[in-house]
C-alpha cells in the first residue's frame, strides 16, 4: 500500500516535469515569433532591388544581412577558383566558388552548380563583370558529416576565411551566390530561401506533455486512494 509520503514525493515530481514541459512550450512560442520574423525579413530582402554589398571589412550577420540582393562589378580570379561538393536539384556536383576583384576588395562568388563531368570544363569569363545575387553567410567547418580538407583540396562546404586563405586572398566575411547568366555552366540561380518551422508542432508537443503528466498524476492519486480504502 503507498504512502501518503509516497504521494507527495510523486506529486512534488509530477509538479517538476509539468513546469519544464510548459517551459519548453514557451521557449517555443518565443522561437516561433522569432522564426515568423525572420522569414519575413528574409523575404523582404530577396524581393528586393540588388545594393551594392557590405565592404569586406564590414560587420555581417545573418540576422540583418543573409539572402540580401547585392550588385558587384569586378573581374574574375579564375585561376584561384574552389570545388566544394553540392547537393542540388540537378543532382550531386560542385558549387564554382571564385574570388572577384572589385574597387573595394575580393568578394568571394558562387558562379554555381557543375557536374562532376564539368569541374574542369566550364565558363570563365574574362574581363569586368556584373555579378548579381544574394549574399549568403559563411558555413565554416564542414558538411556532409565531412569536413574540409584544404591540404588536399576536399572541400564540402563553403567556408570563406578557409577558402580565402588557400587561395593566398583577403576576402570579405560572406559570399554571393550568382544569379544565373546564359546557358551551361556553372548553373547559377539555384538558391533556396527556406527556413523549417516546425516550432507549432514542437509547443504544441511539449504543452500536451504537460498536460498528460497533471493527468498521469491525476491517476495515480485516484489508484492510491482506492486501494488506500480497500
């Protein structure tokens, strides 16, 4: 037979996971109008007229500053050009990252998608051009549970201080990723804009869970008085 003591033990514990679900709820309903906001944002920039980008020296953060449509003129260092493996909707290839020369310094480029048949055998524009985009973010490491190898050239993502630095540039903090321009390769224009929410599901799970812990404690308080009774 259980205890009274037994009980208040259980209800003091029932009492500490119902208040860290509802916690993890309202740390998800803060998420959720965080994410809400971003995508907003994100969405008003990638509508909007191409800027010139951020100075390479320049403070840029994600929040304020990916997926802005930017304008660069400047020519290409092709032969300081990087491979990094890409996953695309044209399937498993490389992403040409290419340092550009502008009046205000090197903007590292993402001329786009080429197929492992084309990483030697693709455009290289010469002379000045005009890059349009979006500014993305760097992604330091690695990727696809690999990570870079600059001492052998395996790059998996695109990581700008690591790959300005193979190449002997001063780069600024971010990329462009190229609009696409003509036909063949590189394949520009292969950005996603998307950002999983998935925060509704999650609040709505943790407040269910708070909610089944009152009842599961609710039961076990109706079992012990019936079999205190018995």
């Amino acid at each position: 037979m259980r205890t009274k003591p037994a009980t208040v033990a259980v209800g003091f514990a029932a009492l500490l996971i119902f208040a860290g679900f509802v916690a993890l709820g309202v740390w998800q309903v803060h998420r959720r109008t965080w994410k809400l906001a971003l995508i907003e944002q994100v969405d008003a920039r990638a509508h909007a007229l191409p800027v010139a980008p951020p100075r390479p020296g320049a403070q840029v953060t994600a929040e304020r500053d990916a997926y802005r449509r930017v304008i660069v003129r400047g020519v290409f260092l092709n032969d300081s050009e990087t491979l990094v493996r890409a996953a695309t909707v044209l399937g498993s290839g490389y992403w040409v990252m290419t340092p550009l020369r502008t009046s205000g310094g090197v903007v590292l480029v993402n001329r786009g998608y080429v197929s492992p048949e084309q990483r030697t055998a693709h455009a290289r524009p010469q002379g000045e051009q005009t890059v349009t985009g979006y500014l993305r973010i760097t992604e330091p490491g690695g990727g696809f549970l690999r990570k870079n190898d600059p001492a052998h050239g395996a790059w998996y993502s695109r990581d700008v201080a690591a790959i300005a630095r193979a190449r002997g540039v001063s780069a600024a903090p971010y990329f462009i990723d190229a609009d696409r321009v003509g036909e063949g390769a590189p394949v520009g224009g292969l950005t996603v804009i998307a950002f999983p929410n998935n925060h509704l599901v999650y609040m709505l799970t943790w407040f269910a869970l708070a909610g089944l812990t009152l009842v599961g404690f609710g039961v076990f308080v109706r079992q012990d008085r019936r079999k205190v009774a018995a």
